[in-house]
C-alpha cells in the first residue's frame, strides 16, 4: 500500500469509530508543505451533512486516529485534517521500493481489458506533425496502463479505406514512378494523389474515372484490389519507419477496411432495433430524448431553437461513413477482445462524433467504458498552426530528423569527447525524447508552442534536464570501486533534502493512478521534474561519496531509488535515458 492508501485506511476506521458506522474518505497530496504532506477534508464534509462543527468533529476524529510510527495530525482552517509524514516512516517506505520491482506502483488495472485507438494516420499519405499528439500521448497510456495491470491492447487504426484511393488508383495507373515508390512510396503516392486530385478540378472526366475506380474497387475488382493492397503494404513500411525511430509499437493494425463486410448487417440491426430510421433516402440515429437537450448529442441549438442532429449511418446512395465503421469497430472490440474500456486518442474536433457514437453503441447495448481522450493543437512560435513555407501541414519525418540533428549539435557543443556511433545513438536517445517530452508535458487539451530551443534545453522543464539528472545519479556509482547493494542498506533520513527527496520517492506509485484518472501524462512529465529538482538539491547539500557511514550508504540508496524510478517514469513516457551526454 501507499503512504496515501495507509493513511485513507486509518482515517476510515477513525471515522467508523467517531460516526458509527463505516465512511470512507479521501486523502490527497498537499499542495503546500508547509501544511504537511497529505491533508483531507473528510470532517467539513460529513459536518455538514450531520449539522455539526467542522473543526470539532475533526478533533473527535484526531482523538481517534492510530498514525504510531507513521504521522502526526493536526486540525487547520475551517476544518482541514493536516498529515505531516514522520521521516521513519518515509525512510521505510523508501526501503520498501528499493525492493519492489514496481516502485510502489499499485496493481489497479487487474483483470480488466483496455483498447487504446491511437495514431491511425491515413494509408498514402505522410504523418504530419499533428499526429505527434495522437501517437504519443496515446502510446505513454499504453505503457502506464500496463505498468498498473491492465491487459492493454494497442490497435492503428488506419485508414485504408475511402474516396480517397480513386484517385490513387487512377494515378497508380497513369502517373506512378516506380523508382520513387521504391526508395520512397509515402512520398509518391502523396505525389501521384495530388496530381490527380489537381486534374479532377480542371477536368470533370477524370473525376468521373476516380469515382469509376473507387466502384470497382468496393465492388471486389481483382486488379483495384491488387493496387489498393500494395498502397497499404508498401504505405505501412514507410510508417513503421516512424514509429520504430519513436519506439512505438501496436499489436493490431486492424483498418477501416477490416469492418467492410460486416456495415450492412449493422445497419440493418439498428432498423430493427429501431436505434436508427431512414430519414430522406439516409439512415439516421437520432435523439431518443433520454436525456436533457443540451447533453444530447443528437440535438443542436440553431436560431430557429433546438433541432435534430443526426449521426447518419447510411447515405441515400447506400455508401457507409465513419460512424458506421466506428460502431462496427467497437462490437468487434467488445465480442473479440473482451474490452471493459476503449479509450480513442484523437483531437478535440472530434467531440462530437464520439459523444453520438457512444451513445449509439451504449443504447445498441455495447457494454463498455468509452472515453475520447482529446487534444489542442500544435502551433509554431508565432502560435499559428505549424505549416511549411508553401502552406502544407510540416512532415513528421522532418521534425523528428530535425530534433536528432540539434541534439547532435548540442551534445557536440557540450561533450565533444563523444564520436561516431555513441553520439548517433546519444543524439537520438535526446532529439526524440525532448520532442516526447515538450508533448506530454503539457495539459492535452491545452494548445502549445512547439519550440527547439526551449525543448533541448539541458535546464528547465525538458527531457534533457530529466536525462542528465539520470546520467548524473549513474555516475556516482561509477565511481564506486566495488557494487553497492542498496537494497541491505540502513536508510536514515536526517537532512531536510534527504526527507523531500524520500518523500517524491514515496508519491511515484500515488501519481501514476492519477494519470489514468484524467488521462494526464502530464502529471507524470510534472512529477518526475519535481523529482529531479529534489535530487539536485539533495546532491549539492549532502555529500554522498564523501559522507561517513552509515550517511553514505543511505545517501548512495537514496541516490540508487532516484535513478530507479527516473528511469521508470521517463519510461512510461516512452522515453529513454542514455548512460552518458
């Protein structure tokens, strides 16, 4: 258990013992430590449902409270229970991780099953720097979800299906340079696919020939299918390129594509049901008036007053949309997968769309949490949307081989020592992780500033501050002539900075369950710079090499459990740390 669950355990049984009868209440971190290290408002809520004393009722409960060996209480403001952590107890719980695996973290997520729908960028078409968002906040949730227990399923879900591939097809072939497709196919199918759709503007005739190949296509013609099966292979090659140099990695790539066979079935289902009507030759979801006109997400606001908003499912010209694949995506993840949450990592513009299509799968009886874990937009510095000079979205490719580059530079500058294959690697392990961390840094549905220089920054809030503090802490135990086993170390705990550097140990297993709660990598990204800041701190107040014992041996544990957990949580960021910058 953590320090936090201890302590909400001991509260709930003083709380039994002053009411009566069994409440439960919450402990929190404190925001400020000069209130003590946890505190909760457990006595000003029950006080007022009972009509009593705030500040009395949480003396009573004082009086009752067992925190021997552990903490100290004390009553402040209109009501607050203020813990403040004896340094014997932080000490423990420091001991304690150094001989956990799991650094504290609880095991909340077991026996339940999470689908994580993230990055699905377009087949045919690069990734461009607005997908950053999607694939790594998407990819850390993964890797914390499982780090806390959960059986995590990462699916990219691609789209490999729509108008798009008539033109592509026409363009495949009429246009294609099959040398260009081999040394580069992103690049010229996006080439061939805007050629086509520049013609399709001047020249009606090849609109209709596009439009001729898609039916073709959906229709089963061997040789559509063919073509439309090397866009997707060779497509699917260029994009794990990407997601290896980012260490990004799916265990499905189950398309738009994939669900073709079963739309029609759905849609006929959701006739029968009566979810769905025709309205004006289209089948349409619309409010079943369940719920209050502004939550309804099949209800709109216009002028005119509330009028109905639709998801449509079937167009009068009998071709499917997003909604219908959606819907069928989520029975197969259901039935197949045995998913108890689906969680879709995709853009704020989206809301909509996933507010109706939760709807729709919660009255088609998918028993499922769904959540839209949203996101702002990237801008450039003069806070516009990040775009190339001749206006297209800025290559994703090109920003990742960009922020390699100035690491190169930097780490040149810094420690020119370094060469050849270990400063390739070095640069790498630093460009990717400081664009990693600019992004999950920040609050998700915050747009932010993509910035170089403040996001290699070997100071501030930056993964290179974070990987140096890394670096820093496995250099002292390179200088140890024999190895130190921190975990039969005697852990005492006298200075100021050793207690706050034990007590942002103790938090590590209290902050990622929180993660999940909001979707918020952000808190991990804040916790570890915290931490980081603690250490240095720490480092430069009490000698560690220099130090007797058992000073010594309690500081170089302290020091190991820093690099432990460091290099856990950069992890769980999909981040990692090099040996030496």
């Amino acid at each position: 258990m953590t320090i936090l669950q201890q302590l909400e355990a001991r509260l709930a049984a003083a709380l039994n013992t002053t009411l009566g009868e069994p409440v439960t209440a919450s402990v929190t971190a404190a925001a400020d430590l000069r209130f003590g290290d946890y505190q909760s408002n457990a006595a000003m809520v029950l006080a007022k449902q009972r009509g009593k004393n705030p500040r009395a009722l949480a003396q009573e409960i004082i009086g009752h409270l067992d925190l021997a060996g552990m903490a100290t209480a004390d009553i402040a403001g209109p009501g607050f229970i203020n813990f403040r952590i004896l340094p014997e107890a932080f000490a423990a719980r420091a001991k304690a991780l150094l001989n956990d695996e799991r650094l504290g973290a609880p095991d909340i997520g077991a026996g339940r099953t999470v689908v994580v729908d993230f990055s699905a960028p377009n087949v045919a078409k690069p990734m461009h720097v607005g997908h950053i968002r999607s694939t790594i906040i998407g990819d850390s949730l993964c890797r914390i979800a499982r780090f806390l227990g959960y059986k995590v399923i990462a699916d990219n879900h691609i789209g490999d299906w729509g108008t798009q591939f008539g033109m592509i097809l026409h363009g495949w072939k009429t246009l294609l340079n099959k040398a260009a497709l081999e040394a580069d196919p992103i690049a010229e199918l996006l080439r061939i696919y805007r050629e086509v759709n520049a013609a399709t503007k001047d020249d009606p005739a090849v609109l209709e020939t596009c439009k001729g190949e898609l039916v073709k296509l959906q229709a089963g013609d061997p040789e559509n299918l063919e073509i439309w099966q090397q866009c997707i292979d060779v497509s699917k090659r260029g994009l794990q390129r990407i997601y290896d140099t980012l260490d990004v990695k799916f265990d499905y790539w189950l398309g738009e594509s994939y669900y073709n066979d079963r739309l029609a079935g759905l849609v006929d289902e959701f006739l029968a049901k009566g979810i769905a009507r025709e309205s004006n030759g289209a089948v349409c979801i619309f409010s079943d008036g369940s719920c209050k006109r502004e939550d309804d997400p099949f209800m709109v606001h216009r002028e005119e007053g509330w009028t109905d908003n639709p998801a449509i499912i079937r167009k009068a010209d009998g071709g499917f949309l997003y909604a219908t694949t959606d819907l069928a995506t989520i029975r197969f993840r259901i039935d197949e997968w045995k998913a108890d949450q689906i969680w879709y990592v995709v853009g704020v513009p989206q809301q909509l769309h996933f507010r109706q299509i939760f709807a729709a799968a919660q009255r088609w009886g998918a028993a499922a949490d769904f959540r839209h874990v949203a996101f702002g937009s990237i801008l450039g510095e003069d806070r516009k949307l990040m775009k190339t000079r001749t206006g297209d979205n800025v290559q994703l490719t090109d920003v990742l081989t960009e922020a390699v580059e100035r690491a190169a530079k930097l780490i040149g500058e810094k420690n020119p020592d370094l060469k050849g294959e270990e400063a390739a690697e070095i640069a790498s392990i630093v460009g990717i992780g400081a664009v990693k961390f600019a992004e999950l840094s920040q609050n998700r549905l915050t747009d932010y500033v993509f910035a170089w220089d403040r996001m290699l920054a070997l100071q501030g809030d930056t993964a290179p501050y974070l990987q140096y503090s890394s670096v820093r802490v496995r250099s002292i135990f390179r200088k140890l002539d024999t190895a130190f086993d921190a975990a039969s170390a005697e852990i005492v705990l006298s200075e100021n900075e050793e207690i706050h550097l034990a007590r942002l140990h103790a938090r590590f297993g209290e902050v990622l369950p929180a993660v999940l709660e909001d979707f918020r990598p952000n808190l991990l990204a804040n916790y570890l710079l915290e931490l980081a800041r603690a250490f240095h701190s720490f480092f430069e107040a009490c000698p560690v090499l220099k130090s007797d014992e058992p000073a010594r041996s309690s500081r170089l544990a302290l020091c190991e459990l820093t690099g432990r957990i460091l290099a856990s949580g950069l992890g769980l960021l999909g981040i990692r740390c090099p040996e030496r910058m």
